[in-house]
C-alpha cells in the first residue's frame, strides 16, 4: 500500500511540475512563428473559463491550496497565450475587454452559492468545449506547425492521471452494483425457504 501511496505522490508532483512548465512549448512556438494559424483563441478562452471556474470553487470552498495549486499557473500561462494571439492577429487593443470580462465574470461566480455550483457542474462540458474548439480550428486551417505538440503531449500526461480515479470509481462502481445484484438475490432465495 505504501509503494501505491509513493507512487501517487510521485504522479501528483509530477503532474504539477508540468503544469508549472505546460504552455511555454506552445508560446515558444507563437514567438518564434508570429502567426497563429491552426491555435483556436475560441479554445483558450475556453479553457480559460474553465480554469477560473475550477480555482474559484476550490477558493469559495476553502480547499487546501495544494488541491488547486496549479489552476493560477496555468491561467498565467494562457493570459500570456491570449495576448500573443490577441497581438499576432493585430487585435491587442481587446485585450482590455476580456480583461474586464474576465474580472466581472469572476466576481460574478462568487455572488451566489449556487452560481459557483453551476459553473463548477458544466466545467467539465466547459473544458470538452474548448478540446473540441481547437480541433474544429485545426480541421479548418488544416495546418498544425504553430501548434505545440509538446504542449499537448503534456497536457495528455497531466490527465493520464486521473485515468486512475475513473478506472477506480468504474471499478468501485462495478462491485456496488455486483454487491446489490448478490444481496437481492440472497434475500429472494431466503424468502423462497
């Protein structure tokens, strides 16, 4: 049990030293091309969403930092995102007006409770959405080289993390449910004598 323990904790750090590190490939490869074809800014703000979505609940419900630590490194990194593609496509002067939108709408998750309960409920749609969106930008530009695979290869390792807790709660699932199917069963042949 402890070698599983270590090995979580390992996975855990991990995951969070690449979140530390996650965008920089993609913003190297912006800087260096100067161009953003193929890179969905629909998707970032996206993900950006749902980001300040995921830290504000965990902040709202006095979660241990830990439990959130790389969401704020994360937001950082796609606001340096933002503005590159907001500056490459000679838009920069709206950088201002996601700005404020940003804001207002993260004081506005915080009103009310149920709010930030139902932002937190669709983040996962939110985050789907902007996996979606930038494939939709890829299929239509046909032209992936100011995309950062790397950037991609990271963030696939970062969620292979939590393949576990699904693979867990499917399997924990499935002993409920055998449970249930024996317990009903015991108690109809019980009946019978």
């Amino acid at each position: 049990m402890q070698q599983v323990d270590t090995l979580l904790h390992i996975a855990n750090f991990s995951t969070l030293f690449v979140c530390m590190v996650l965008k920089f490939p993609q913003i190297f490869v912006l800087m260096r091309a100067k161009s953003t074809t193929g890179v969905s800014l629909n998707s970032l703000l996206l993900e950006l969403i749902g980001f300040i979505v995921f830290v504000t609940y965990q902040m709202y419900y006095d979660y241990p930092p830990p439990t959130y630590l790389e969401y704020p490194i994360l937001i950082a990194q796609d606001v340096i995102l933002l503005l590159l593609i907001l500056h490459y496509n000679g838009s920069l002067r709206q950088s201002l007006i996601y700005a404020v939108v940003f804001v207002g709408g993260w004081r506005l998750l915080t009103l009310e409770k149920w709010i930030i309960d139902l932002a937190m409920s669709l983040c996962t749609f939110i985050s789907a959405a902007s996996k979606f969106a930038q494939l939709q930008c890829l299929w239509r530009s046909k032209d992936g080289r100011q995309v950062s695979a790397l950037s991609w290869a990271l963030a696939t390792y970062t969620c292979m993390v939590l393949v576990r807790f699904i693979a867990m709660t499917l399997l924990n699932l499935w002993v409920l449910l055998t449970v249930l199917h024996y317990q009903r069963r015991g108690s109809s042949s019980k009946k019978k004598d």
